[in-house]
C-alpha cells in the first residue's frame, strides 16, 4: 500500500513505511510466538500444592498475553487441588505472568514509563507511541505500583537482616570518605490519608504526607583548589512515608550495603531538622554531623526579613553584618549578637530567641573552617537535588493526589531507577 502511494505521488512518508513495517513486523513475531507457546509441553499428572497435598492435571487452559510484540495466545497445564480447593498453573509462575495478562517485558516498560512520565496516561501515550502497545493508564497505574510494592517488600526484608545481623559486612576497598544526606518533603495524598493530622494551612488540615528520603554518596579526592569531588556515580537513593524510626533502620541498611563500616572518615548532614541528629546518634554513633550552611545562611535571612520587612537595603546590610560570623564558624558570636537584640514586639522577640537556640544548639555541627579545612562538604545540595528530582517530579505535580501505599511504590521504583540498581533487581526476577 505505502509503496503504491508513493508511485501516485512520486513521494515517500518515510514515518509512514516505518510504522507499518514495524506493525507488520509485530504482528508476525505475535503470531510466531503464539505458536510457541501453544505448544503442548509434557504434563506430569501431579504437581506438589503449597498446601502439602498433590494437585492434579486438569487438562491445557488458554490465556492471552500482551507481549512487547503485541496479543498472544498460550496454552498452559492446569492443576486443581482437592485438599485446599485452589488452582495453579506451574507455567504461570515459571515465565512470571502469575496474576498478569502482561509480559515480563511489556511490564518491565509500563514500570519505567510510570514512574519516569508525568503522569500514568502520559506513560500509556508513551508506549503507544514508542512501543506500538495499547494499553490503559489504569494498567499502566498498576504494574508501575505493582513493581514498586516489590522492589519496598525487598527492601524491607533487607532492613530486617541488617538489623538481625544476618548479612554479612560488605567487603572492598577501603572509602575515604563516606556521606549520609537526610531531608524531608511533602507529597500530596487523598484526604483518607490525613485524616486526625494538622496541617499548616490556614484551615488547619493536613494536605501532604512527609516523605523522608535519605542518599548515600563517596568522596575520593578534592580539586586542584581544595573542594571535594563526589565520586561520579556514586549516589543512591532511599526513601518512604514513614516514621523517623522506620527511616532510621532504612538509611542504615542503605549506608552498610555501601560499605559504612570500611570508610575511613563519616559524614552526617542535614538541615538542622531535630530527629535527623537524634537518628545519626542511633544509627551513626562517631559520625562527623554538618548543618547544611545554606540552609543556615537561610536562618538569617529569614530573621532579617522579620525584622526588616520593608527596607531591602537595611534587611541585606543586617545580614551581612552577621553572616561573616556563620561562615567563620565563630556561632558563640553571633548567638551573642542576637541574644543582645532591642526589641519590644513579643512576637518578634520569641522569633529572635528562637533563632538564637537554633545556631546555638548546632553550633558544634558549623564549624564550616574546620570542615572546608578536612575537605568536606558543607552543602547539602545532594539531597535538595533529590528531593526534586527523586520525589517532586514525578509525585508532586499540579492535581496529584497519592495513597501512601502507591506514593510509597513509586518512591521505592524511582529509588531504585535513580540508584541504578533496577537491572540488577530485574535479573533477580528472572533468577
């Protein structure tokens, strides 16, 4: 047909002749497949059931299958039990199609394409377009979730021989230096998922679940000028709407899989948040602790523009006064400075003090001289990064609305995307 349109026209829509030699292709490796997997293979006349008992043959069963080459059709042995009453298909679970209608590949692809794309229809435009699959934005919503439920369930098992002492140190060279990243960011969930929780809106309610995500990453080296350089490819990923104890068995898995325990110098960092340094006491005992400096610098600004709400000049000249102070890591001096702060406005004093206790109770965690002097890090921009890239693409777009079971899935599939670990649990599917 392409070829006798282009004697008409004397032209050629090459898109054209490569999307119908493409579904011309598919349609043939379908067919061919189909005839594979018809074939009858020998059926022993039991198989042993979970239950203990045997399950006997039953007779072949038919079941359709969207593959990567589009529909086909199988033929399986069915088994039945009397004992339980429950049915298997031992085909099923060897080619790993139990409980599906979709391929090991085409759900591999639904996997990535919802948890990298916008949206689930966007993925399902996606493997249309890409892929010449038809397939729903509800499938792609389930397999994506389905996936990530997996990859969560592995990881909690992990967490649970990790902390039972039940794997082994992991062996290697030996890391100079060693970081852990912790911050926290909202993500948007139906109302059911807050319900008895305050919120910071005006009404009072609670809108967003925290999820708590965490990065481990390497440092080898510093430049010609003395700043540290992550090693390349270094980083992973882990997160999850949860309690600041469940996160803490979960960075801790993380940090002894990437060798904690034979890095030479160890590093905590965060943001000043309270249960970040009552977890690196728990989990990371020894561990040097470094407030992020651009989050403190933050502080100041902060308290600049409450007390200078209207003059941009005079709020950036307070600042700088003072700033020199946290970057010299001189704290004592500058909680001094503002201790000592005129001021007759309860509101704005209790800010003031609370500033004050702020830079005072981390004051050993700003030594930002002595850190730059050990060629450390003082940013937390890793982990900010994270939180962007990990989290706020793909789950806090405008009119998302997450469980935090299918929150929770698809934080664990782009942990694991963004980690560059998901060929590696892949295989273990297959395995």
């Amino acid at each position: 047909m392409v070829f006798a349109e282009r004697r008409k026209t004397g032209g050629l829509d090459l898109e054209a002749v490569e999307m119908t030699l493409r579904t011309a292709l598919h349609q043939a490796g379908a067919a061919g497949l189909s005839e594979l997997l018809r074939q009858p293979s020998p059926a022993p006349p039991t198989l042993s059931c979970p239950c203990g008992d045997q399950a006997r043959y039953k007779g072949m069963r038919p079941k359709s299958l969207v593959t990567v080459l589009g529909p086909a059709e199988m033929l399986r042995a069915y088994y039945w039990c009397s004992r339980c009453r429950q049915g298997q298909f031992s085909t099923d679970a060897a080619l790993d199609i139990e409980d599906t209608g979709f391929s090991p590949g085409v759900r591999r692809m639904l996997a990535l394409v919802g948890s990298e794309c916008s949206s689930f229809d966007r993925g399902r435009e996606q493997m249309d377009l890409l892929a010449g699959l038809e397939v729903t934005a509800k499938a792609v919503e389930r397999v994506t979730e389905s996936i990530g439920a997996d990859i969560a369930r592995r990881e909690q098992e992990t967490m649970r021989q990790v902390m039972q002492l039940k794997l082994p140190l992991v062996v290697g060279r030996p890391i100079p230096v060693i970081y852990v990243q912790m911050d926290a960011t909202g993500v948007p969930v139906v109302p059911q998922e807050t319900e008895g929780r305050t919120g910071k809106g005006e009404d009072g309610k609670a809108h967003t679940r925290e999820v708590k995500l965490g990065c481990i990453f390497t440092q080898t080296t510093t430049d010609a000028e003395g700043w540290p350089v992550r090693e390349e490819q270094s980083t992973t990923y882990t997160g999850a709407i949860e309690t600041a104890g469940e996160f803490s068995r979960r960075i801790y898995t993380e940090a002894f899989q990437r060798g904690w325990s034979r890095a030479e110098k160890k590093v905590v960092m965060g943001d000043g948040a309270e249960w970040i340094w009552n977890l690196r006491q728990e989990q990371f005992p020894g561990a040097i602790e470094i407030v992020d400096l651009y989050h403190a610098r933050q502080h100041l600004w902060d308290l600049g523009t409450k007390l200078h709400p209207s003059d941009e000049a005079l709020k950036r000249r307070w600042v700088m006064a003072r700033q020199h102070l946290l970057e010299d890591g001189k704290i004592e001096q500058l909680v001094a400075k503002l201790r000592v702060l005129p001021c007759d406005d309860p509101k704005l004093a209790e800010s003031i003090q609370k500033e004050a206790n702020y830079f005072e109770g981390n004051a050993a965690r700003m030594r930002y001289p002595e850190f730059r002097r050990q060629g450390l890090f003082v940013g937390t921009g890793v982990i900010e990064a994270g939180c962007k890239t990990v989290i706020g693409s793909r789950l806090k777009r405008s009119g998302m609305f997450w469980t935090v079971r299918g929150a929770d899935a698809v934080i664990a599939l782009r942990c694991c995307r963004q980690s560059r670990e998901f060929d590696d649990y892949w295989e273990s599917r297959r395995a």
